[in-house]
C-alpha cells in the first residue's frame, strides 16, 4: 500500500468522515483515511468495497501513501483536538502540502493555526461543512477560507463532492484566512434561531391550537409546499410521524425537553455582541437552549409562578395561517442579523465576503437550505451594497403581507402565557429597525445625569453636558 498514491487524505473517520471519503471517491477520486480507532478503520474499509479507498491506523504508511504535495483533510472534534493531530502530523508533512479543517472549528483557532502552518510553508484552510451526515454522503454545502490560489488546486473536487442547485457547486472560495468558517459559525446561529421559531411554532400549536401529531406532520408537510420550503421544516413534519421503538408513543412525546448544544450559536452572538451587530433571534435561541436546561428548576417554578391559563383556540384554520406567515417573516430577519453580521465582520476582519456568493452556496446541502435563500441570493445580486436583507425591493413585500400574522401569534401567545421569546424578538428587531426615532435620547440623558458621559444634540454639531436639576 506505502507505494500507492492516493489523491486525498481524510484523518477522522467517524460517520461524517468516512461519508465524505465515500462522497469523494464517487466522483473519481482515491482516498486514504486515518483514525487511530482500528474499528473505524475497518468500517472505512468494508463500506468502501475495496473501490479506490483504503484506511489505516498508521500514521507513517498514511502520509507515504499520498500524492505530494499531499491535501489532508481533517473531521475531527473541533478544540484541542485539531491542534494535536496537527502537532502530530506536522513533523511528517513536506513544504507546499495542505492542511483543510472541514470540522466546526472557532474562527480565531483557524487564524493561529494557519499563521502556525505558514511558518513551516504548509498550506491550511478552515472549510465549513454543512448537511449533517447525508450531506456529506450524497453532496454538502462547502464553506471554504483560505489562501484563494490553493483553494484553486482543491476547486474540482470540492465542486465535484458539493451539492447543487441549478446544476451550480454548493462551494465557492469565500474569502482569506478564515473566513469559511467564519460563514459557517453564521450558518449555525441562523441554524439555531431558525430551529427555535420552529420549536415555538410547533409549542403554541400543540398548547393553544391543541393539535395531535399526526395533523402537526400535515400542518409542516404543507407548510414545505409553500413559502416555508425548507429543510428545517421538512424534518420536522417527518419528525411528528417518528413511532418510539421502546414504547408504543410519538418518539417525539418520550424526548426531554431539554437541549444539548456545542456552541457554535453562542460563538456568533459573541462575536456579533463584540462587533455590536444586533442579532436578538439568535441570542435568544441560544438562550432558550440554555433555559431549556434548567429542567428542575422550570419543574419548581411552575408550582410557584403563575400565568393565564391556557385556553383553546377557537380559530384553528387562522392560527395555522398565521403561524405560517410568522414563521416566514421572522426566518428573514434571522437570515438579515446573521448576514448583518457577516457583512460587519467582513469589514473588521478584512474577508472580503459577498453575500451573494454565500446566499448562494446556502441553496443546497446545507442545513439552513431554504426556498426563502433565491430570494436572498437575488437581493444581494441586484443590490451588491444592501445595508440590511429587510429593505430589499425583493423581501419589503414580503414582510408587509406576513407581519400581520405574527403580530396575531404573538397576542394569543401573550394571553395564553405561551412563551415565543424568538418570535417576539424577530418581531421586536423589525419594528426597531423600522423606527426612525428611538428612546434613546432618554438613554443619553440618563447616562449624563449619572455619570457626565455627555451627549450629542439633534440641532448641533459636538458633544454636550448638562447640570442635571438632581432632586436626590
Ligand atoms: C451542520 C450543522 C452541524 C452542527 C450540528 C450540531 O451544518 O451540518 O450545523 O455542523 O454541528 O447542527 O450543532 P449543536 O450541537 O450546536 O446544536
């Protein structure tokens, strides 16, 4: 085998690795995969059916078993992980060789480790992956970042592997350093804020609209029919006809109501917060992950604290069509913060990122696929420079015939104590954003009153204080 000469190599082959090798050997290409478990090794190697793949569990035969300068991939557990197969595998590479983390590594890890790389003339590129295990089987949407003229050497299977729309790669070079995984640490916080509205969505059904969930697989079922296309819903209505194989009850009913989450969303509303790039969806999902949590405690407090009581919908036909033009109207502003803040952040961190292009590859493969991403990818082709997705001629409309229907989701939420703190906050960022005058006049003066932090005026230029009247 050490004289063989693969074309790639994959270090990790856990599902999604093993996936992707047989993803990329389909399109004509050999592959050696690495992992220091021997049963994965053996995995890799009988469901590639001794066709252009091998794996091994020896570090040494791996890397003489490839094409020099040889391209490495990695879909190994992002954190220290990373940096310890790297440690391992560096004093092995050869000058010109390239290194892709397609593992959801934080963007500042990518920097250092590809300042790390350059010293040793080694290639490293954060790449974003995204469609979970059958993504990276059957075609992913790809997130590249990196130098532009080595992502040029890895194009035609990067392409090859993705998915596609309109016959058109899922994969694009997106920018410098680290920027794909930049874009797919956005790709997850919309992930998330999506993932919430939905989980709300189905909350005021199941309580308020009292529906079984045999009729909520056909309410989502339908829903992807229309405007809410997309593969978010469309897992979820399979999800409601999910039989549990130890009861005879919905899976759905038997699954705790409390969430588990590797961070990627909480890295973007840190970033976003840093950057002061408002994006309250994906805050509060992040959130309502972490409240979801505190099982005991909600369990204590809902023997202490009280609300209205639930009362059931006398207008079932109209809470569904609401709900279905809330769902759409608040799933585009979670797209217009998460691109808010790709935008700011291509400024601050020099990516040069397009918003087109990444509406783009978002179409297919990815988790955030949605029919709503061809609107968006036109927005930012007609308008390369739109401050902000909601103000596109394309999305205006769109939001003026659908926030009827959240205003109304949100009343009966209100009344019948149901939290949709999502919903509110899509809401609460459109009517913000529609404002142009804001309290925050009253801000100012409070922060002078206490503090002499000075303020600015509408009818002059500079910066102002005051000797408040203080009565205390
Ligand atoms: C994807 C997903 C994936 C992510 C999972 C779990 O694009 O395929 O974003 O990368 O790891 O969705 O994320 P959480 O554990 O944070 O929910």
């Amino acid at each position: 085998m050490a004289n063989e000469s693969y074309d790639f190599g994959m270090i990790g082959l856990g599902t999604m690795g093993r996936n992707l090798v047989l993803n990329i050997r389909d399109h004509g290409f050999s592959v050696i995969g690495y992992d220091k478990s021997s049963t994965q090794v053996e995995t890799m190697i009988s469901e590639s059916e001794g066709k252009k793949v091998t794996a091994t569990t020896s570090l040494d035969e791996f890397i003489k078993s490839m094409k020099v300068p040889r391209v490495i991939m990695l879909l190994v557990p992002a954190g220290k992980i990373v940096d310890d197969v790297i440690n391992e595998l560096k004093p092995l590479l050869s000058e010109n060789d390239l290194i892709m983390d397609c593992g959801n590594s934080h963007f500042t890890d990518t920097n250092l480790r590809y300042e790390q790389l350059a010293k040793s003339n080694i290639h490293f590129m954060g790449v974003g992956v995204s469609g979970g295990e059958s993504g990276a089987r059957f075609g992913p949407s790809i997130m590249p970042g990196g130098p532009k003229e080595i992502y040029a050497s890895v194009a035609p299977m990067l392409e090859a592997v993705s998915a596609k729309v309109n016959s058109e790669p899922c994969v694009t070079w997106l920018g410098p350093g680290s920027a794909g995984h930049y874009v797919k640490m956005v790709h997850n916080g919309i992930e998330y804020g999506i993932m919430q509205l939905i989980a709300e969505t189905y909350h005021i059904l199941k309580s308020f609209g009292k529906h079984t969930n045999k009729e909520l697989h056909q309410i989502f079922a339908d829903w992807n029919n229309g405007k809410l296309q997309s593969f978010l819903i469309e897992i979820t209505a399979d999800i409601f006809l999910q039989k549990d194989e130890l009861t005879s009850n919905d899976l759905v009913d038997v699954i705790l109501d409390s969430a588990r989450q590797k961070g990627t969303g909480g890295w973007a509303s840190e970033d976003a917060i840093k950057l002061q790039v408002p994006i309250p969806v994906i805050d509060i999902a992040v959130a309502m992950r972490d409240i979801s949590a505190y099982k005991k405690q909600r369990l204590a407090a809902a023997e202490i604290l009280s609300g209205p009581d639930v009362k059931l919908s006398d207008e079932k036909t109209e809470l569904i069509a609401a709900l279905e033009d809330a769902l759409y109207f608040a799933m585009i502003t979670v797209y217009a913060q998460g691109i808010a803040l790709l935008q700011k952040a291509s400024e601050n961190y020099s990516y040069d990122l397009k918003p087109a292009d990444i509406a783009k590859i978002w179409r297919g493969g990815c988790i955030i696929r949605a029919a709503l991403l061809e609107d968006i990818y036109t927005s930012f082709i007609e308008d390369k420079e739109l401050s902000n997705l909601m103000v596109s001629k394309a999305i205006v409309d769109k939001l003026q015939l659908s926030q009827n229907g959240i205003r109304y989701v949100l009343k009966a939420a209100i009344d019948n104590g149901i939290p949709m703190p999502a919903m509110m906050m899509a809401l609460g960022y459109y009517d913000s954003y529609r404002s142009g005058w804001q309290p925050a006049n009253l801000l100012q003066a409070q922060r002078d009153y206490f503090g002499a932090h000075t303020y600015e005026r509408i009818d002059k230029e500079g910066t102002f204080h005051t000797k408040w009247n203080q009565t205390n």
